[in-house]
C-alpha cells in the first residue's frame, strides 16, 4: 500500500543494486547500478513496476483487456502485453508511427506474447476507434496512458527509491546520486516522492532523452510538463502524498537536457560508444534510446569533472534491451561490429 493504493505483486524485489569495480575503477568514482532490467516479465524493464498498480486497478474495475499507446518501439507496450499475457487479459498497443517494413526487436515480442499491434494515421482517432472495436466485442478495456505516466503510475517508482534506499543504506553507501532516465516522467517524479518519504539523503539526476514540445529551451519546456503533472498528481493523492502542489518550486528538478542529441530514439555514435563500454567491462547491456543517453551522462560527467573523484552513483537500469534490434540502430551496430566477425582466416 502506497498513497492508500494496493498493487499486485509480480516482481521478484528487490533488483539487486550491484557495484560496478570494473567501471568504478576505470572512472575513479564508485558507481553502482540498479538492476531494474530484471525485472522478470516479457525481458523486464522499468515499466513493469508501474503495472503492478496498473494491474490492480484494472482488476478491480472487472477489466478484461489493457490497451495502450506509444512508438512502434515501445517498451512500455511490451511489457503491458507481457502483464495481459500472465494474467489473462487481451492487450493491443495502438501507435502513431508507420509500419518500420519489419518486425523487430519489441514489435517481434509483441506479436509473440498475442498482442496485435494497431498503426493509426491519427492517435486521438485512431486509440477510440480501437477502443471502440474492442468494447463493441464485449471487452471491458482499460486503458493504460502512454509511457505508463499517469497519477497511478508514479508509485513502482516511489517504491523503488525507498528498496534502493533501504539497499543503499544496507551496503554503505552513503548520499549516492541517482542517474535515472527521463522519458514521460513517472519514473522521474516517482523517485523524487520516494526519497521524500524515507528522508533519504540520496540526490536524483534525471537525464532526459527526448525533446519536449513548447516555446522554451528544451529544459523550460520540459519543466512547464513537470509541474503540470506534479499538479494533477497532488490533486489525486491529497493528503494522502509527500508534497503539496506549492512545494514544486522549491523542489530542485536536477535534470540534464544535454544528451537528447536532437531527438527521440535516434542513433548517436557517443551512445553506442558507452554501450560498447559498458558491455565490455560489466557485460551490462544498455539500450541506444534511454539507458545509453543515461549512461553516457555518467561517463561524461565523471570525466568532466562534474562527478568528483570517490563519489558514490547509482545508474539505474531501467531495461529496454530489445531496441539494440530495432532497424536504425542495428546497422549501425552491425557495421560497427563487423571487424569482430572473422570469415576466411582459418
Ligand atoms: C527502457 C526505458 N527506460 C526509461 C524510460 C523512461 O521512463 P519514464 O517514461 O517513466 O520517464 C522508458 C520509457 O519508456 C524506457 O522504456
């Protein structure tokens, strides 16, 4: 129970927060990661602790299908399909993108775990006439927001700091900045409520992956989508949350815009850099749309300077694994990755 709202339990928690010697030694800080890429279901990731109270909620409300929407490549409607999948309900992803020619990487899962995938020419459209279709079947749907951020979607993230906290304070680490990717934001907002309610003396890095819409910087844009959210959050929970709706501005959003490199998903030879990196000191593999953008914060900053020598981190491994297949980003990898492939030597 969290903020007076139960979930269903599905995870295998706490993801073990494991030290990073090879990287740690390499950057001269200690870097830890937590391991939220085993989560369990349909290859894991972040999302799945959001649907746990997503789970429950549709349950109680006698829901026979989840339906949800982003990207073709997205790892949040994977991972409500694999949740459907488990539990017995009928799930479709309805996305704005055009068919990518191929099934791949989370669309190939997708179709694996029975989860029809709707290409729609207009979103708004296009998610009510597949609601549509599906309620006039029988099914009662429920709905699950984009990126799982809604008001409910806050909390996996809001447990996850205080297990990372109780984790933290169980190996000794002590006032460790956490590095966590920043897409919709619940993942961001959650860990921020989550440290407020243990009192923890952990700081929290949002790096942010992807442009938002608006008049702004990138940075101002992104905070106007902050607040707004944080409002409506404050107005579901009441009494029952951390902060109140004027506490925003004193909250102090650490967030990096720095390493969008223009835009969402797109592929950037800094991040697969990393990638390689840390695959090849940890055999840790990150993805090129969220976690490689994070992790590449990590090392820049350590190698900037920004992170000072000894200090603790806390790279959260939020999954996404199955993106290193998407099209775009596996030719460049493949081309990369072609001097490892020895065809008429021997
Ligand atoms: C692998 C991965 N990491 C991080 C995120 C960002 O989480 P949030 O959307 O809650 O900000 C996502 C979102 O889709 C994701 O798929």
């Amino acid at each position: 129970m969290l903020f007076g709202h139960e979930k269903v339990s599905f995870l295998h928690l706490p993801t073990p927060l494991e030290r990073l010697d090879n990287v740690s030694a390499d950057l001269g800080i200690n870097v830890y990661c937590k391991r939220d890429d085993l989560t369990g279901l349909g290859v894991g990731g972040n999302k799945l602790r959001k649907l746990e109270y997503f789970l429950k909620d549709a349950q109680d409300q006698g829901a026979t299908m989840l339906i949800t929407e982003g990207g073709a490549q997205t790892n949040h409607g994977r991972l409500t399909a694999a949740v459907a999948a488990k539990y017995g309900l009928k799930c479709a992803i309805v996305t704005a993108d055009e068919y990518p020619g191929e099934i791949s990487a989370n669309l190939l899962l997708d179709g694996m775990m029975g989860c029809p995938v709707y290409f729609v020419k207009d979103m708004e459209s296009g998610r009510q006439a597949v609601i549509d279709k599906y309620t006039a079947e029988g099914e009662n749907v429920y709905y699950v927001p984009m990126g799982g951020s809604n008001e409910l979607g806050i909390l996996g993230y809001a447990e996850c700091a205080m297990e990372m906290d109780k984790q933290a304070r169980e190996m000794g680490i002590a006032d460790a900045t956490i590095f966590t990717t920043v897409g919709s934001l619940g993942t961001y907002l959650g860990l921020i409520a989550g440290l407020k309610v243990c009192g923890s003396s952990m700081k929290l890095r949002g790096i942010n992956v992807l442009p938002y819409a608006g008049k702004g910087s990138d940075k101002d844009n992104l905070l106007a989508y902050m607040h707004d959210y944080f409002d409506r959050i404050c107005d579901f929970y009441g009494d029952e949350f951390v902060y109140k709706k004027e506490d925003f501005d004193s909250i102090s959003f650490d967030i990096s815009t720095d390493y969008i490199h223009g835009a969402y998903n797109n592929a950037v030879e800094e991040v697969r850099d990393v990638m390689y990196y840390l695959a090849r000191k940890e055999a840790i593999i990150i993805d090129p749309c969220y976690t490689g953008k994070t992790f590449e914060a990590v090392v820049s900053e350590a190698g900037r300077g920004r992170i000072k020598a000894g200090e603790n981190v806390i790279f959260m491994h939020t999954g996404g694994l199955p993106g290193i297949y998407t099209k775009h980003h596996r030719v460049e990898l493949e081309r990369e990755l072609m001097p490892y492939m020895h065809t008429d030597e021997f």
